[in-house]
C-alpha cells in the first residue's frame, strides 16, 4: 500500500464534519485515555478520519452517504484492505457522535487495553 495521499488529507483535516470536528474535541491531545489518535491520517491510499498507532485502530465516522449500495461495498473493499495490513476498522455513524458522544466513547473504550486486574 503505498501512495502519497499527505495533500489530500491536508485538505481535509481543514473541512471536518461537525461530527467529525465533537469527536476530534474528545480524541485529541491524548484526552481519550492517553492515547494518541491523529485526524485524517493517510495510510496507503486511504486517508483514515483517524487513527491510533499504538492500538492499530482507525475510527471511521459514517455519515448519510456511506449507506448507499455503492459507498458501502466501497466501504467494505478498503476496511478489508486495511484489516490485511493488520488495522483494526472502527465504524461510528455521525448521527450516534452527534447525539450521544458519550456512549460513542465507551464503545470505542472497550477496544482499549485495561491492565490485569490483581
């Protein structure tokens, strides 16, 4: 997988959806459980809403168009892609950030490792 795709998420990090933008808000500067998650961060030929490196997880956020036929086979082409080169493929719909982000965080919260209890 290798393509330059740095322009192209450039270009979007300036123009994230509102959901996109409340999701950022909580992600960033390692304000989600230390974790570092970088917004619209290319990999290969994809460019990922965004991405923690330490956990391999890229969190998609889906708005409207993603549940069209041809978006959504699209959709399924690159997540398998991506899980091949061993990332693991998250999926929010925007509506679910937009109306509860808390419970969007606590989903995305059992994906992160917890020490072993004593």
């Amino acid at each position: 997988m290798h393509r330059d795709n740095v322009p192209a998420a450039r270009q979007l990090r300036r123009r994230l959806t509102p959901s996109e933008l409340l999701l950022w808000a909580q992600l960033r500067d390692r304000r989600f459980d230390g974790l570092k998650f970088r917004r619209q961060h290319p990999i290969g030929p994809f460019v990922l809403d965004f991405y923690c490196d330490e956990l391999r997880v890229a969190v998609e956020v889906d708005g409207g168009i993603h549940a069209r036929p041809a978006q959504a086979r699209y959709d399924a082409a690159r997540q398998s892609l991506l899980e091949d080169e061993g990332i693991r493929v998250v999926r929010v719909r925007a509506e679910d950030v937009e109306a509860d982000i808390g419970a969007v965080l606590e989903s995305l919260r059992a994906l992160t490792p917890r020490p072993p209890l004593p």
